[in-house]
C-alpha cells in the first residue's frame, strides 16, 4: 500500500464529528469553574485514568485556577460477558497517598460504567478526604452496572467514538475533536 491510500484508509475511519473543538473548550471552561468552587481554594488530586484522559486532563486542569496536584493511574479490566463487576488490575499506580487529598478521577468515557465502578471502589478502600469523578464522555444506554460520574461533559449515544485522546487500534488520539469512527470496513 502506498503513502496516499493509507492516509486514505486513515481518514476513512473517521466517519463525522461528533463534538468540534469549540464545543470541548467551551464545556472545560466551564467545568474547570465548577471545580474551582468545590474546594474553597484547598489543594486536592486530579487523577487520569490512562491513556484515554490524558488530552482531557491537559485542558481540564488549565482550566482550573486553584492549587492542584496531578496524579496517572493505568488500570485494565477483564470481565466475563455475564459478570457486572470485575478485578481492575493496576498496571501503574499512583505515587500520591490518596489519604491526604480531596481526590477527583479524570476519566475520558464512561461506557458499560464497570471500569469505573472498580476504580472508585479500590480508591475509596485508600481513605480519600473526598472522591468525585469527572469524565468527559458518558454513554448512559450501556451502562451495566449502577455507575454515576459526578460531572459528564457531554452525554452521547452509543456509537464508538475517537479522538481527544480516544483511540480506534491505538490511532487518532490526536484527533482536537471526537469522531465516530467507522466500524462498517
Ligand atoms: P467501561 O468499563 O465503562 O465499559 O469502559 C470504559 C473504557 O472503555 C474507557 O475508558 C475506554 O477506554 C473504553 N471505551 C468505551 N467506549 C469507548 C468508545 O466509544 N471509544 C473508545 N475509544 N473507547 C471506549
């Protein structure tokens, strides 16, 4: 395959935009406000859940004018088909001691809410002085398990999104905006 057929087939995948730039920005300005309220000034922990909340988390926390830490925690999950709650295996932890911080997990799509779900479990068993969970994506109509993020910057229907850090095979990451991608060839 030459150079111009696969950035063909690339840009192929990417089937419409879903959410432009404007939008995001527009959204984590006003998120990032909130957040400023909720502390009263206080230092508190945001944490990202990689690798898809990293280019949410860039924006987000400059976004955010009060003092705060920034922590990554790396976390897959595997799960039978018929089981609603898993083991969430850390693959990188967090260097913070979370007993000392107001905690808010950064997360960029809540699907089938599962990943989540463990996460938060595992977290709060650490004694945070709060946790809250903001993400930017929320796909409600898949949810299998009894999971509400605090704050969701947009609610989507269920399609599989890329881009602002959402992969499709490890690609499109770098895409500024979220697209659906293109499941059909
Ligand atoms: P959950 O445990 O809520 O089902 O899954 C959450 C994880 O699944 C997300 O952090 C993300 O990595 C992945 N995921 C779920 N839906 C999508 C999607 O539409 N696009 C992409 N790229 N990843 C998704």
């Amino acid at each position: 395959m030459d150079k111009q057929q696969s950035i063909a087939e690339y840009n192929h995948k990417i089937k419409r935009v879903m959410i432009t730039q404007e939008e995001i920005a527009q959204r984590i300005a006003e998120v990032g406000k909130q957040i400023d309220e909720w502390y009263d000034g206080r230092p508190f922990l945001l944490v990202s859940i990689l690798k898809g909340s990293f280019v949410f988390l860039a924006d987000l926390c400059r976004a955010i004018s009060s003092p705060c830490e920034i922590g990554f925690m790396c976390a897959k999950s595997y799960y039978k088909q018929t089981v609603s709650s898993g083991i969430v295996s850390i693959t990188m932890d967090l260097e913070q001691d979370v007993s000392n911080y107001h905690v808010i997990i950064v997360e960029d799509i809540v699907d089938t809410g599962r990943t989540l779900n463990d996460i938060t479990k595992l977290l709060k068993e650490r004694n945070p002085l709060s946790l809250r969970v903001v993400t930017l994506l929320d796909k409600p109509s898949r949810r299998l398990v009894d999971f509400k993020p605090d704050v969701s910057l947009f609610t989507i229907p269920d399609f599989f999104v890329i881009g602002y850090g959402l992969d499709g095979e490890e690609l499109y990451r770098n895409l500024p905006y979220v697209a659906e991608y293109n499941l059909d060839d």
